[in-house]
C-alpha cells in the first residue's frame, strides 16, 4: 500500500461502442486523495474479474471462512450475454459496489489492487476507435437517479456544442480545439471547465469557447420589442475571470 488512495467513485453512466465490435463500457469518475477527478472506462467483466481476485485476497472479509465475517459487497456473475438491457439494469448494483467499495477498511480500499484497478489507463485517455464506424453512444446515469432500477432506465444523451475559437491546450488533462470543433460534453463543471470528447480525444476545455450546436440564439430567452415583435439577445464570447483551472496532475 502506498499513499495515493481513492476518496470516492462515482458512476456516470456507460457507453455502447462499436469498435472493433459492439460492446458496452461503464463511465467511472474516480475521485482521488490529491483532489484529482479522472475519468475511466470499463467493461463489467473487468470488474468482475477485480471483484473475484479481492475475495481471494481477503477470504475472511469475503466470507468464504465464514459467511457472517463477509464485509466485501457482493457483485452478480456477467450473464452469457450481456446487452443493453442488463448493463443499464446492473447500474445501481455497481453504483452500491463502488460506494461500499472505498468505505471498506483501508487494507482493503487502499490496497494496490483496488487502486491500480481504478487508475487511468492509456485507453481511457484514448481509446481505440475507427473512423469508418459509428462513433459511441453515450448515455449518462441522471444526478437525482435513486438506487432502484426503475429510477435509471432513462439514459441521457450527451449533448454537443461547437468550438468558437482556437484553444490551445495548457496541460496535459486539456483538450486543443479549432473553430467549428464539435464535441460531446461529458462532464460540465461548476469551475466553468466541461470535460469533452473529440472523436478518440479526451480533456478539459473551457465553457466559454464552446455554444450550442444549434448557435447562441437558439439558447438565449427572446425578448419583445415595443412593436411586438421578437428580438434576440446578442451574444458575446468571453472570458471570466476568476475560473479555477484542473491541477496539472488530474489527468
């Protein structure tokens, strides 16, 4: 065990890829002792696999000695298939896993397994993906979702916005953009940083480079003017001041 730790997980939701065929990803915010938030991806099998090495790791916590001693929660077995049904099915199940998961005593949730499980990988930063093929479908568990399945079987589609302006990256958790970039927005931040997604490429981008894909007007409340007819506000790109930017280490 070293110092770095996990302080919370948070499931997002998952993403349904077609590459190299179908299959389905869950979308993890881990949050980390350093106050770093990372993204990661993965399959359920993966995290089957993790769940059944930790209860040969701890087999009194698990209670294979004795069931009564059993403190690991418990994970259902992958199904021979699984589909969308299940994987959306299975999110409140995980979403108890995790949260159970890093209230464990620290031998168990500080452990190098747990950690090097949850830390980024190459893939999730960019994941392998093909040009010619549909790009994922992403669909996000809701805020407010409570723990039983019939509260989670709306996924939400990620919204897209377009680049207005070049940015170029400071770090490497940020994104480089070029006007007229569109990118799916996964995670927006109350920092005024939105955690975006550019075909394979992944990263922190600020809010004020970004509009609505159908233009600024179309967001903005309209205004009567004295003859009655409609008037839009203007809208103005710009910069505030004052906005946290992510630590270089968060990626």
């Amino acid at each position: 065990m070293g110092d770095t730790f996990i302080r919370h997980i948070e499931l997002l939701g998952y993403e349904k890829r077609f590459f190299p065929s179908q299959h389905y990803v869950y979308m993890f915010l881990v949050k980390w002792n350093d106050l770093s938030e990372k993204l990661i991806y993965r399959r359920f099998t993966e995290i089957y696999e993790f769940h059944k090495a930790l209860k040969e790791m701890f087999p009194i916590e698990s209670g294979d000695i004795n069931a009564e001693n059993r403190i690991i929660p418990h994970l259902p077995a992958p199904k021979w298939f699984d589909g969308q049904r299940s994987t959306q099915s299975r999110q409140g199940t995980l979403a108890e896993y995790c949260y159970t998961l890093v209230n464990l005593p620290h031998k168990i949730s500080r452990c190098l397994h747990v950690v090097s499980f949850f830390e980024v990988r190459p893939d999730d930063m960019s994941p392998v993906t093909d040009s010619q093929i549909r790009k994922p479908e992403v669909f996000l568990l809701p805020k407010d979702a409570k723990k039983n399945a019939s509260d989670i079987t709306g996924p939400i589609v990620l919204q897209t916005y377009r680049a207005i302006a070049d940015y170029e990256k400071s770090s490497k958790s940020e994104m480089a953009l070029k006007a007229g970039d569109a990118v799916d927005v996964v995670e927006k931040s109350e920092t005024g940083w939105w955690f975006c997604q550019l075909k394979n490429k992944r990263g922190w981008v600020p809010a004020a480079y970004l509009e609505p894909m159908d233009g600024p007007d179309e967001s903005e409340e309209q205004e009567p003017n004295y003859e009655g007819k409609t008037l839009r506000k203007p809208y103005k790109a710009g910069w505030c001041r004052g906005w946290w930017k992510p630590p270089l280490s968060s990626w």
